[in-house]
C-alpha cells in the first residue's frame, strides 16, 4: 500500500465497514487507526503477518464482524486466541475450516 492509501485509510475515521478482499494484502498493519470500522472483510489476500493484524485490530474499538478467510495467517498456532484477545467486541468471524459462513460468538 503506498503513501497515499495510507493517508486516505488513516483519516477516515467515520469509515464503518471496509472490503480488501482479493487485494493481495501481506498484513492489516497499515489499517491501524480506523478506529470507526465495524465490518472488516480482509478474506483472500496473502496476509501472513500476525502482529500487524493484532495491532490493527487493538485500534478498531468497534470491530463487530472479521473475515479472514484464506489467509496464510489463519494456520498459524495460537492465532484465534490472539485475534480474541485484539478486540472486544468482535462478534462474527468467518472460521476458515467452516466454509464460508460467519459464525456469531456472542
């Protein structure tokens, strides 16, 4: 993601509900600081960075609904704890090995 995209994520802080799917994405960091969202689908891209998603996800203070189906960073041990412990209010997630259906946790 460049400079520009960066800066245009970064100051939308009304934006509610955010589609990157299939953009090839390697991480969430850059979307840190969308502290508005409430609906994130980050399915199909390469994401692989563990760390960058945590820290994106501890800014969206009202993260309701997560999709991160076929990303390489699903595989990873310990990764849904980690997703868990980034956010409060996460209430959907898209489990990858349950097809494409959300799934409420709350």
């Amino acid at each position: 993601m460049n400079v520009a995209c960066h800066t245009f994520f970064y100051s939308q802080h009304r934006l509610r509900l955010l589609n990157v799917a299939g953009c090839n994405l390697s991480t969430l960091s850059e979307l840190t600081g969308l502290v508005a969202l409430e609906e994130l689908n980050a399915s199909e891209n390469a994401i692989k960075d563990l760390q960058g998603v945590c820290t994106a996800l501890k800014s969206m203070t009202n993260l309701r609904v997560l999709d991160m189906r076929d990303n390489e960073v699903t595989c990873l041990p310990k990764y849904w704890d980690k997703i868990v412990s980034s956010t409060s209010l996460l209430c959907e997630y898209s489990f990858p090995f349950l097809g494409t259906e959300a799934t409420h946790l709350k």
